[in-house]
C-alpha cells in the first residue's frame, strides 16, 4: 500500500518519479509531501547569479533610452544640419544596438527557461515545485511584451516561489508591486485623472490591472464586483509604477532619483495617485497613499470569494476537472481560518483522501508531461551560468557567452543541426531551445501563457489529436536517445508509475523486442500521461 500511494505522491502531487524516488517517498507519502512545504524558504542554486528584475528594468531603461533613444536625438540633429554621413553612421550604430537586443531578449528567455527546467528535474521537492507552476499561473506574467519576456523569469523568483507555502495576502502584494505585473498590465503608466500629474499632463486611468486583481487574480468572474468596483480599485492602486518611465516623447521620468529607491524598482509615486476617498465592495478607503492600494488587496485576500476561488482552482488541478463541492469548501475554510495561508491550505488538500483516490483523473500538461518524462530517465541540462545584461554599445553576438540564436532570432532553431553550434554554451543552448520548441508544438509555449488567465487546467484543454500525437513522436525519440540510461524496460516502468501501472502496459512492456521500444512504451502511454 505504501508503494501505492508513493507512486501516486510523485506523480500526481509532484512532477513525477526520478529514479528511486518512489521508494523515497515509500515510508510515508504523505509525510514526504507534507515536509517539502516547512522550513524557510532557500533559493535554488540553479538561480545563483540571475539578474533580478530591478536591474533588468535599469538595463532597459537606461541603456535603451541613453543608448538608443540618446543616438536616435544625434541622428535628428545630424540630418538637421546637413551631416548625411554623420547621420548614416548613428543609423548604423542604432540598428545594430537595438537590433542586437531583440536577439539578447530571445536568448534570456530560453536561459530562464532551461534553469526553471533545470530545478523541476533535480529537485527532490517536486511537489513544492509543482505548487511554483500552480500559483506562479494564476498570478501569470506572461513573455507576451518584451519588456515583461525579459522579466518574466524574474517575476517567478521573486514574487511565486517565495510564497508558495506562506499568506496568499502577502504573495498577492507582491505581485501587484513587482514591475513585471505592472508592465504587463500597463499600472506602470496609470495616472489619477485627478491628481497633480494627471491635470499638468492630461493622462488618466488604466483599469486592465485592477479588473484582472479582482476577475483573475482574487474574486473570479463570477465574485460579484462590478465595473465600479474595478474603477475603484484602479483609482487606489493609482501611482503604483516603476522608476524611471519613459514618457511619451521618450524623456525620462526621474523624479524618484532623489529618493533613493533602487533604478528598475517598485515605487509609488503620490502625485499620481487620484485624490479622494474611494468605495470597493461596500467598504471606504481615505485618500492615505500607497497605504490605500494595500489596504484593499489585503482585504481583497480575505474576502470568502477568494477563498473559494482560490480553493476551487487548488481542488481542480490536485483533484479532478470538477472538484467536489464540499472539498472546495473545505480548502476554503482552512485558508480563511489560517490569514490567507497557503501552506495550511495545501496541507488540507493533502490530507483529504479523495485527492488521492482519484489519482489518473487529471492528464499532465505539455511542460509537465516532457518534464515528467525528462525526470524518469534522469536527465538535465547540466549547469546553466546566467546570461549577462545587454549591453548596447558593445553586444557583438560572436562574442557573446551564448548567443546560439544569433543567426535564428525567432524560430528558436526549427530543423537545425546541433553539430552547426561548435562552443559549449551555444550547443547546451540549442539542447535548451530545441526543448522548448518541442513542448510549445505540444501546444504550450513555456512562460508565455496566452494572456492574463494563464493555461487553462482541464483534461479537455490538452487531449487534442495533434498535441497527442506530437507527445507520442516526442517520447518515443526520447526514449532511443536516451535508452542507455535505463538497463531494463520493466524495472524502468516499475521504478517510473509504480503501482500506477495497468496490467496491459506491463505485459506490453514485457513483450517489447527492443530496450528503447519498452521505455517508449511506458513514456507515450495513457498511464504515464495521467496523474
């Protein structure tokens, strides 16, 4: 029974089994769940050395608006005075700096990608990573701009994993702060129509972050706020942005800089904020500054529709496609009665029997399922250094640590041959890249969900003809590629699904004429697909 509920720890609460793990976790399943969620919480080494998304944001703003902004202000005043050579020479010189940063933007992005990947292969607290991917998609930033693609990986550091296992209230706050969140859903440029800045500038309000807060990020559709309740909540989160912004005419913002707040940061700026008293679901706020917008949130959090929205989302993707109602309701008391706690939330859910006894309900999504696979063979990238910030003046991507995607800026390497990329950081690279492709024609682009909502966590959402086809073609590639990491095709299926195995694939397996055909076997097949 214990090797039971061990296989069904691994792979249905974490992102499947690495060799020997289901015996790991044999004494007491539930206990080896339970324990990735204590203690405080320790970055991943993989991370070490990852730029944070402040200085991302200072790298941005800084270098494109000196750099890039500054020559294109040269160009101009060369052509107006008649230096046409002068002028070719900045044209050429801007082309090639801001040209070269769109390939830099692509390249971040998969290095980003292959440490997030690196971690959910060896870590040993699966199920805590799976929890990262959960919350870290609800509260998505997605690659979908380029100033949020850059930041995305940063995001995910800064504001998910941290609060994984802590208060909801705290994880909520500092998303709606962290700049990557209000890039994406343009706070960063939200102005009070009232306030000081708004009547010298004639800017106004953006509403897309607050009416995601309230339909996405807490209440849900269907929690009963209206249009005045998004305004209200636009209107106290007013002033929220980063430092510095580019204006309009491409000048810099920089009335922070004296207030000693890091470039690339967080930072409220309290003549933007709209004047006034605000009323959201019923409840008053005073016009008290950055004070207001956290109020809010931090009620916002606490309010019972969240609770359920939350519970419900939690159920779905531990549980089935349509959770029970009662363990909705159960996950929500626990969350309300613990301060928005995630971590007593999470422990209920594994608590509850039911969670377990539908193990196979839930089919794994594209990322989760190569990953799984990827797990079960042992396999990783290997140490992944990070990229260096761009540098517009002397980015030469011959030059660069990487810079695989140099002569592929936007096909991510479709049909190329490994053997073209002769250094050892452009070959891990393309192993890098070459993954991520495979798992978007899979149907999902990792860290670039479609839009605000994230992916979508139903059976139906990923059992397309094509995606299960693509999955098949995959994994069974994989496994001739990687066979000589197993010895034997039936000890692989028994150490990989455990008792998760039916007794169809086993025989199947057994009969298989070749090694690499028996773990293919075990990959492509439904058992393996479910969790």
């Amino acid at each position: 029974m214990s090797l039971d509920r061990a296989a069904i720890a691994t792979t249905r609460f974490g992102l499947g089994a690495r060799p020997g793990e289901i015996d790991a976790a044999s004494a007491d399943p539930k206990a080896w769940l339970l324990a990735q969620l204590d203690g405080p919480y320790v970055p991943p080494a993989a991370f070490d050395g990852f730029a944070s998304t402040a200085a991302h944001r200072e790298n941005y703003f800084y270098r494109y608006a000196e750099i890039g902004y500054g020559l294109q202000q040269a160009q101009k005043a060369a052509e107006a005075r008649g230096d046409t050579a002068e002028a070719e020479r900045l044209a050429q010189a801007i082309s090639r700096s801001l040209a070269g940063y769109v390939t830099w933007v692509a390249e971040n992005l998969m290095i980003e990608y292959g440490a997030r990947t690196n971690v959910a292969l060896t870590t040993d607290a699966s199920f805590r990573e799976r929890l990262v991917r959960f919350w870290s998609n609800h509260l998505v930033v997605p690659a979908i701009k380029q100033q949020s693609s850059v930041i995305a990986g940063a995001y995910e550091r800064e504001v998910i994993r941290p609060h994984v296992a802590g208060r909801f209230a705290d994880m909520l706050k500092a998303s709606a702060q962290n700049p990557a969140m209000l890039v994406f859903l343009d706070n960063h440029v939200s102005i009070g129509p009232n306030s000081v800045y708004g009547r010298q500038s004639g800017k106004g309000l953006n509403e897309n972050l607050a009416r995601e807060i309230l339909e996405l990020h807490t209440m849900g559709v269907e929690g009963g706020y209206t249009q005045d309740d998004v305004i209200a909540l636009a209107k106290g989160i007013t002033g929220w942005s980063t430092w510095p912004v580019f204006e309009e005419i491409g000048r810099l913002s920089a009335g922070a800089k004296s207030r000693g707040e890091p470039p690339g940061s967080f930072i409220f700026y309290a003549d933007w904020q709209e004047p006034g008293a605000q009323t959201l679901l019923g409840r008053t706020y005073a016009h008290t500054g950055l004070a207001r917008g956290e109020a809010m949130l931090d009620d916002l959090a606490h309010r019972p529709e969240t609770a359920r929205y939350l519970a419900f989302k939690l159920a779905r993707h531990f549980s089935a496609d349509d959770p029970d109602p009662a363990l909705v309701r159960r996950l929500a008391d626990v969350y309300l009665a613990h301060d928005t706690d995630l971590g007593e939330m999470t422990r209920a859910l594994v608590e509850t029997e039911e969670v377990w006894a539908q193990a196979g309900s839930k089919l794994k999504q594209p990322d989760d399922y190569a990953i799984s696979c990827l797990r079960s063979l042992g396999v990783d990238f290997g140490p992944i250094p990070p990229m260096k910030l761009y540098n517009f003046e002397t980015y030469a991507w011959r030059d660069s640590l990487w810079a695989w995607l140099a002569k592929d800026t936007f096909n991510l390497l479709p049909d190329k041959s490994p053997d073209l990329w002769t250094e050892p950081y452009q070959r891990l690279g393309y192993s890098i890249a070459a993954l991520y492709r495979d798992v978007a024609a899979m149907g999902q682009s990792p860290l670039n969900a479609p839009g605000p909502q994230g992916w979508y966590d139903r059976w139906s959402d990923w059992s397309g003809a094509d995606s299960m086809l693509k999955r098949v073609e995959w994994s069974l590639a994989l496994a001739t590629r990687h066979q000589d990491k197993v010895e034997d095709a039936r000890s692989f299926l028994e150490g990989t699904l455990g008792a998760l195995a039916s007794s169809g694939l086993k025989t199947e397996v057994g009969r298989a004429a070749t090694r690499d055909q028996g773990i293919g076997l075990v990959l492509a097949g439904p058992d393996f697909q479910r969790r």
